[in-house]
C-alpha cells in the first residue's frame, strides 16, 4: 500500500552496506509483514542462501516467468535475479489481460541492484541482430527463419522475434521450442547462447556442419561462406555464458578416473563436449528435481553456477554431491543481489519510493509478450 504523499520518505543506500545480515534480515522481514500478500519476492536457483531465504517462491528461468505472469494480488514484484528476468517479469505481469483485471493497476517490478546483468545477454544487441538479418536476407529467404532468443537476452531481442514470427526459449523448453519453429520454417536462427542452441540442435540429429557461427564482429556474414549460411538448419549466435563454459570435459575425465559410478549432470549452457559426456542435461529446475528423486547414496559431480551447486549439498545430506569444476564457477551478476540490495529496495517501497524499477517500453513490450505468449505454450 503506498502511503500517503506526506509519508513518503527515501533511503540511502550507503547505510545498508554496512548493516549486518541479522539487522537486515529482520527489517527486510518487517516491510514483508507490512506488504502482505501485494509484495511478491521472486529468486532464481543462483541467488546466494540469504536471499532465497526471503524469496516467496524460486525457479528456472521458466518457472520464474510462469510465476510472474499468474500473479495476481501482488503489485510489486521485487526479483532477486538478473535484469532480463526482471524485464520479462514486467512484460507478463502487466500484459493486457491482467491489466483490465487489475482495472488499469500496473505491478512495480524492482531489481535490488541495477548492476546485476548476464554477460551473455549483452553478447547480442539488437543493432547486431537486425543487421545480421539484414546480411542474411542477401543469402537466403529470411521469411522462412525463424528467431528463436534464450530467455538470457534483452527484451528488444524478444521483441525482434515477436515481430519475425519467432519464439523465447528456456534451457527447460529449447528442445520443443525448435521443433515448433521447424514447423513453421526451413531454419532457426538462435541468440545469444550458442551452447544451447548447439547442444540442443545436435540432440535433435541437427549436425555441426548444418551449425554455421554467427560472429556479429566479423566483416561479413557474420564470419561464413555463402555457401555455409545456404546450407545450414540453425545459425548459432557467437554467444556463451562466462560461468558454465569454464566446465571442461577434463574435469568429467577425472571425476569418472576417480569414481566410476558417478552421474555426471550439467547445464546446457556448457560447452558440447561437456554436454556430450555428461549422463544429464537439464535447466536448473530439473538439475534440483534429478537430485531429489535420486536414490540416496548417488555420487553426482555437478556443472552449473556454485551457490546452486552448494544449496543442492547441504539440502542433500543423503547424495554425496561435487562441483563439477575445480576452479570456483559463480555468476558475479546474480551475486550481486544481497540483502543490503533487498533491504533497501523494500524500505524505500514501503515508503513509497520506488528504487530501481524495471519498466519496459509499450512497444517492445508488446511484441515481446508475442514471443513470450509463445514460449509459455511450448513446454
Ligand atoms: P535456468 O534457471 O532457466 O536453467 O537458467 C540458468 C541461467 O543461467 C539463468 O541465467
Ligand atoms: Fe547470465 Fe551465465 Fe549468469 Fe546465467 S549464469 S545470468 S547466463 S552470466
């Protein structure tokens, strides 16, 4: 409830950061109780313990969107993850149909810290990816591409596939979000994340040769002959992920060199080889549900971001579980939320200043929702 125009009062940042985390978590409880049921905490599998401890819910990718576009009684979302999640968590809360069932009331979405990005995201632009199109469109028939964007990517990229007939994935529904957008054309092409594109594609009897790169700093057709771009099925974006594509099939040979039974279960973000010798491959919802349902006992070397790695060992007693990677793998982005972030988010909201608001433009929004729509359909 915003209070009152007289009541509304800001607060500084500085002071948080050097409050301790008991202080903290006992204001950032205090503004849930008073918020109630219209506060929504939303926190991706990657957040540090301390903030998933106040998320009221937490997923995938996937998940978290679902979750953002069936709210209803909240009117803030803050989420605990990084900035394009919050963006689409602002395109599904406030498309048209909720609005009209909220008489016109929008939800706030708040991200804590503005600084938590996903280098992947960054790796394409949309002046990259239209002029890429554009490049193609002097080779082959680009009405029958489809774009297909990771979820990791800004919302102007959504749009961009709204607008061309195209779809967002998930790691949790890539496989039958290409097969809907084979039914619709003769190609793919596939942003930002190019591990996931390819590991998915090959899964599908798509082969490395019909997989040309996209390189959008290269001179011309993005780094491949004509004859490449001509050929191919799906044209992978020159993006990856900095946090999984440090997982090596090195590390997978001296896990199974030093315990033959045991289960190798990665993200698809990893790199092919990774993938390719792994027993399982999944989104961070199926790597938490593969361990769960696991007999205990099962001995599991895990390639994905550390603090998931690290929630998963001391929830699972039961399994003996090991970070795939010798070296520390953390997403520094999603580490940025903390609870001074938090808690200083939620006491400017509860009095009735909004910090860091995630807004996204009427346009973009509105084609976006179109791929979006899409993507929530293709499970
Ligand atoms: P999921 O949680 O959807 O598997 O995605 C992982 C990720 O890297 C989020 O950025
Ligand atoms: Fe982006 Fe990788 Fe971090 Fe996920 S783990 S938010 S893909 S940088």
């Amino acid at each position: 409830m915003a209070p009152a125009i007289d009541q509304v009062a800001t607060f500084e940042l500085p002071s948080y950061k050097s409050a301790d985390n008991i202080d903290l978590s006992a204001r950032i409880a205090e503004v849930r109780k008073q918020l109630g049921s219209k506060l929504l905490i939303l926190g991706h599998h990657y957040q540090q313990d301390e903030v998933i401890a106040h998320s009221d819910l937490r997923g995938d990718s996937y998940q978290l969107s679902q979750m953002a576009a069936s709210s209803s009684d909240c009117r803030y979302i803050v989420f605990c993850g990084v900035h394009f999640m919050a963006e689409t968590a602002d395109i599904l809360a406030n498309r048209p149909e909720k609005l009209t069932e909220r008489d016109g009331e929008r939800v706030t979405v708040v991200l804590p810290d503005m600084a938590a990005g996903c280098s992947m995201a960054d790796m394409a632009a949309i002046e990259q990816v239209e002029a890429a199109w554009e490049d193609m469109g002097e080779v082959i028939d680009t009405s029958r591409i489809i774009p297909v964007t990771y979820i990791n990517s800004a919302a102007s990229l959504k749009s961009f596939c709204g607008r061309h007939g195209g779809i967002v994935c998930t790691s949790s529904n890539a496989a039958a979000v290409l097969e809907w957008a084979f039914e619709r054309g003769d190609r793919v092409l596939f942003f930002p994340d190019q591990h996931l594109g390819r590991n998915t594609s090959l899964k599908m009897g798509i082969t490395n040769e019909q997989m040309p790169v996209w390189d959008p700093y290269a001179d011309e057709l993005g780094g491949n002959t004509t004859a490449a771009i001509d050929n191919s099925r799906v044209i992978l974006w020159k993006g990856h992920c900095s946090v999984h594509q440090m997982f090596r099939a090195e590390h997978v040979d001296q896990f199974r060199g030093k315990y033959p039974d045991i289960k190798i279960l990665v993200h698809p973000e990893c790199p092919q080889e990774v993938n390719d010798l792994a027993d399982i491959s999944g989104s961070t919802g199926k790597i938490i549900e593969t361990v769960r349902s696991a007999e205990a006992g099962t001995r599991w070397a895990i390639g994905t971001e550390l603090h998931l790695v690290n929630r998963l060992k001391a929830e699972h007693p039961e399994q003996e579980i090991h970070f795939l990677s010798p070296v520390i793998c953390m997403c520094a982005t999603m580490y940025r939320i903390n609870l001074a972030h938090l808690c200083w988010s939620l006491e400017n909201l509860a009095a009735g200043t909004i910090v860091n608001q995630i807004e996204v433009d009427e346009e973009t929004s509105r084609w976006s929702l179109v791929a979006l729509e899409r993507m929530l359909e293709v499970k």
